[in-house]
C-alpha cells in the first residue's frame, strides 16, 4: 500500500496517494498524507484513529465536499472513473446515488422544520425518481428495513419527536435511498448509548450482507470497530499506520500506536486493572514531522524513528505497517 501501486481495477473504490492541505494567506498545512485504500463489492472497512487524524476530512475530499482552500492531490477512481477534480455537477451523480455518507450528528443533519416523510422523499425524488404515493410506499418501506419502531407513525413526525437512535434510523434510510454501492457511516454511534449503539452496528451489518454494498465505518472506538469490520485501518496525523484483517487485531497488532489504542481500551477480565494511556499530546492537525509522527509519544523509540517517515509495508499477507521498530524487530 504506497502510491506508487497500480489502481486494483477489482475494486469498487480504488484510492492513491491521496494528500490533503489547507491553504491562508500565511502557509499551507497538509492534513492527510498518501492514503492508498481498494474498497471491494460486500467489503466492511474500519478506519480508527483520534480526533483530528484525518479520518472524515479523507471522505469528504474524495466526495468533493472541501471547500475552495482544500488542495486535493492523488487519484480515487469509482469502477474506473476517477472522483478528484469532478464538478459538483458531476458529483451529483455520485453522492447519495453510488457513494452516501451518514454523518455523526443525524439532529443536525436532518432539517427541524420538515416532517420525516417529506425528508426521505426528497432523497428518493433526486436518486430514483420517484414521487407521490410511491415515494411515499418506498420511504415506509426504508424505515421498515432499518427497523424503525411504528414506521407510519415516524413518517409524521419531525426530527425533535424522535430519539437519537430513532434519528439515526433515519438518517440510514435516507442514505439507502439512492441504493449506493458504497456507505460511509462517519461516528454513526457516538450520541447513543451503548444498547442502541448495538443495535445500529447489527443494522449496518445485515443491510451491508443483504444488499452487497460495501461499508467504511469511521470511528475512534475500537470496538466500535471490531463489531462491525472485517478490515482496519489506524490512522494517526493524517497517515495510514497499520492495515489488517479486525479478526486479527488484539493478538497481532505491530505498530506502537495500535497498541496503545488497545492498551487503552477496558477488559471486562481484569476489573481492576488500570487502563494504560499513551504518552505525550495528539499533534495539531497539518503538523510537520521530519521523521514518524508518533515518534514523540512512542516508548520504543529508535534512532531512526526522528530521520525517516516509515513506509506503509507489508509485515504478512493480510498486514501493513508503518514503523521503523516493526520493520527492525
């Protein structure tokens, strides 16, 4: 996984090199750096890292959702047809219809002043066309599929009659509407609590099993992750630092920072142990570092770790890693 790879022309998204800056008047701040990802037909992908790790920001550039400052390098190609540099025009095709992105807060997202059913025919009037009574039999239809509680009676409602999870529901709804190949689900879980937040994750799994779409879910909790991923991704400062296969994640995790997420992390096995932090400060987002950027918070510091970015590279066949102690050890 480094830019100099071919696209996988098998891939249902196929992303490389992407690099992302921010432009002022003063400098230019590079937030995320060389991402190379091959999304697949069915596939699930977790992408975990703190906040400000370049995490949503990399989804929003391939959707074209930057504003005019953002400076965009790289390639992302939809089944062959490369994203970056595509008009909003263009995009329209795009966003909901083939890509469609949930974001983490479904209160703000939805608009207060409009009922449910008039939301979710909206989506299905710009995606499939469809209008009046049908629109209408289709939406109930979607909040039947995300499990929605009394579905008629939601269609009526307006957002602030409805929970935060109902909420979510909806907005899942309204990303199916356009039936897109792929889903993004940024944070989807993070205002719920932790029974709801089960119940969206097995949402998500079983319309990714039933419809063959494939998933990114975008969290900074691992186990978040874990329940609904068969591939992760840990990024940090705006880098790909670990890939692998989640089922392999607590027992063969390499990279220093991984392994303090999991460190991090609470076992239900040892009730009184104490949960282990990682060291030292999360380093502000676009931040320059002339060697790893974990380096100042890693306690297997080598030499090198100051001279030289680590690549991404391959540890085995299902594992990618970015990091000097690994490649050394």
């Amino acid at each position: 996984m480094n830019s100099a790879l071919q696209h996988d022309p098998q891939a249902l998204l196929s992303v490389r090199g992407l690099t992302i800056s921010f432009a002022n008047e003063e400098q230019t701040r590079t937030v995320v750096q060389d991402i190379d990802l091959d999304i697949h037909k069915g596939m699930s992908l977790g992408i975990v890292g703190e906040s400000g790790c370049g995490k949503s920001v990399t989804w929003m550039a391939i959707l074209g959702l930057l504003g005019a400052r953002a400076q965009i390098q790289g390639s992302a190609r939809l089944a062959g047809q490369e994203l970056l540099g595509l008009t909003d025009q263009e995009l329209s095709t795009v966003r909901g219809g083939k890509i469609a992105m949930i974001f983490q807060d479904p209160a703000s997202c939805l608009n207060p002043v409009h009922r449910i059913e008039k939301q979710l025919t909206e989506s299905l009037a710009l995606h499939r066309a469809l209008f009046g009574a049908e629109a209408r039999r289709v939406a109930l239809d979607l909040l039947d599929r995300v499990e929605m509680p009394n579905a008629g009676q939601r269609l009526s409602a307006y957002p602030h009659e409805l929970s935060g999870g109902m909420n979510q529901r909806v907005m899942i709804a309204m990303a199916l509407a356009g039936q897109p190949e792929l889903l993004v689900a940024d944070e989807p879980t993070t205002a719920l609590d932790a029974t709801v937040q089960a119940q969206i994750l097995d949402l998500l799994n079983q319309i990714r099993k039933d419809s063959g779409m494939a998933l990114v879910l975008i969290s900074h909790d691992l186990g978040v992750i874990t329940e609904a991923s068969e591939q992760v991704a840990v990024m940090y400062a705006g880098r790909i630092v670990e890939y692998m296969r989640t089922e392999h994640l607590f027992t063969h995790a390499r990279h220093p920072y991984t392994n303090g997420l999991l460190g991090a992390m609470p076992s239900l096995e040892a009730e009184h142990s104490a949960l282990k932090t990682i060291p030292g400060q999360v380093p502000q987002a676009g931040a320059h570092f002339k060697g790893c950027s974990f380096a100042p918070r890693c306690t297997e510091i080598r030499s090198i770790c100051h001279d030289a970015v680590p690549a991404l590279e391959t540890a085995n066949a299902d594992q990618r890693v970015a990091c000097h102690v690994a490649r050394l050890s």
